[in-house]
C-alpha cells in the first residue's frame, strides 16, 4: 500500500516537463491538461515529448498519472454543436490520454444549462455510449461536482444513474473531489466514513479511482466550488480553508485513498508561486 500524492503541472513542455516539474515538488504522481484547460486547441501527439517523459518518470518514482479533460467538454448540452465537438474531442483526449501511458481520465459530466437535470444525465449517457470503446486502456472518471450552476454529478445518485446507462460501464470510474463535495453538502470533515458508505452503497467503491485533494473557501453546502489551500491560515492571500487540515489528513490516511492518485488543485498564490511542495510535505507528514 502507498500512497500517490502529486498536483495539477504544466504539459506546455510537454510530458518530460510536466514530470520535471512533478519531482520538484517531490510528488510521486500528477496530473496535467493535455492543452489549455479552456479550450480544445491541442498539440500533436508526436510533440509531446513521451518517450523522455516516461523515462524521468521511470527512473523517479512517478506513476499512476492523470489527465483532466478540458472544462469546456459539456456532454450534457442540448445544443448540437457544443455536443458534438464534446464528443469528438473526447475521443481525441482518449487517445492522448493513453499515449501518454496516463490510465485516468476526469471528466466534469456536463452541465444541462436551459433543460433539466434528467435530460443531462441522459445525453451524457447516450454521448458516452458513443465515445467509449471495449479496445480503449484507461478508465473515465467522472468527477463529483459542487452542486454549482447546473453541473451533473453533484451528488452520488446522478453519477449512479450515469453509469447506469453506460454500456461499457467497466471503462468508467470516479474522481472524488474534496473541495466538491463538501460543497455540494456531503459532510466529509465530520463523517467521511459515513460519505464512503454512501458512495459504497449508491455507486460502489469498485468506481472509486481518483482524489482530488482540495480546501474549500466556502462552508459545507455552499455550492460553490471555489478551492483553498491546504490548512490554509487567515493571512493567506487566498483565504482561508473551511475543511481543515485535520479532515484531510482523516480522508488520505482512509484505506480507500491508499493506492490511488490524490491530486492538490489547489490555489496558486500569484502568476509565479504556488504551494504544491509545502502541501505536499503537509500530506506526507501526517499528524
Ligand atoms: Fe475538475
Ligand atoms: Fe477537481
Ligand atoms: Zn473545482
């Protein structure tokens, strides 16, 4: 058993600097953008420097990587467009996605803007049933969302119903997120083991592939999704956390974090500083 904690890098030097990047902060594991989070402009894969990439990972203890799919993928649109370029450009993140010998890829589901929650969830599904393939190595994971706007998957039930309809439902998992769900009213920092059996129960720890490790700015409920840093103290310029240092520590040393990628997306505190070494110490120290 092991624990993988890493953050969110850069790819824009490709994979050998997004891996160069992770061991700075020496994190055994991390997660990129295989572009601009906000839109679907992407490099060739021949560009993305693989093969060096795999080999500083190899020789530094980096594995068990993700790639987080952009924010603008939206499954659930009714609009044609926007739905159909999420779905081609997720079938393209796929095969990325596996070319850089990454096994996770988190998805936001989707949000339903002007239909409802029902009619999202059934146009993600019918999408995914059209995108993934029995041939493709990676598991899909959907994220846990804040309950923000009308984003899917703000609570267990309507990741559930998600893989319900999906045929290929052995290609899919889920990335928990932290700040999330505490935000969208899961109560994570008093009874995480009571959030788990809940997961357990409505859509079964077998999904359970990635965490997000996050502080929120808000309280419990808030739906905001809005992330601090770790243990983050008033005079941070960023705010201050709403779930604590000791709640995390309670979720990685959980025996379900134990072998899975627990990714820091957590705030940088200028255009030139961000804290993923000193949050990653914090984790690594325990109490
Ligand atoms: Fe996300
Ligand atoms: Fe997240
Ligand atoms: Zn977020």
């Amino acid at each position: 058993m092991a624990l993988y904690i890493g953050s969110h890098v850069s790819m824009s030097g490709g994979l050998i600097a997004a891996a160069k990047e992770a061991h700075s902060y020496g994190a055994n594991t991390f997660m990129i953008y295989t572009g601009a989070p906000q839109n679907t402009l992407r490099k060739p894969i021949s560009e993305l420097k693989i093969e060096e990439g795999k080999l500083f990972m190899e020789e530094n203890g980096l594995s068990n990587i993700v790639v987080h799919a952009p924010y603008i993928i939206n499954l659930a649109s009714f609009k044609s467009s926007i739905y159909n370029l999420a779905k081609s450009f997720l079938k393209t993140e796929i095969e990325r996605t596996q070319a850089l010998g990454a096994g996770y890829l988190v998805l936001h589901p989707g949000a339903y803007t002007e239909m409802d929650a029902e009619y999202g969830i059934n146009r993600i599904i019918e999408a995914l049933n059209e995108v993934l393939t029995k041939d493709m190595n990676l598991y899909l994971c959907l994220e846990t969302m804040s309950g923000k706007g009308s984003e899917i998957g703000r609570n267990f039930s309507e990741l559930a119903a998600i893989i319900k309809g999906v045929e290929l439902k052995e290609k899919l998992g889920i990335c928990f997120d932290t700040c999330h769900t505490h935000d969208s009213g899961y109560d994570i920092i008093n009874d995480f083991e009571g959030v788990m059996d809940e997961f357990d129960s409505t859509i079964g720890f077998n999904y359970l592939k990635v965490f997000h490790i996050n502080g929120s700015l808000n309280a419990n409920g808030a739906r905001k999704d809005r992330h601090a840093n770790l243990g983050a103290t008033p005079d941070n310029p960023k705010g201050k956390d709403m779930i604590g240092l000791d709640a995390i520590y309670n979720i990685i040393q959980h025996p379900i974090c134990q072998d899975k990628p627990l990714i820091l997306e957590t705030p940088w505190l200028d255009a030139k500083t961000n804290l993923y070494k000193e949050e990653i110490a914090l984790l690594r120290g325990g109490k």
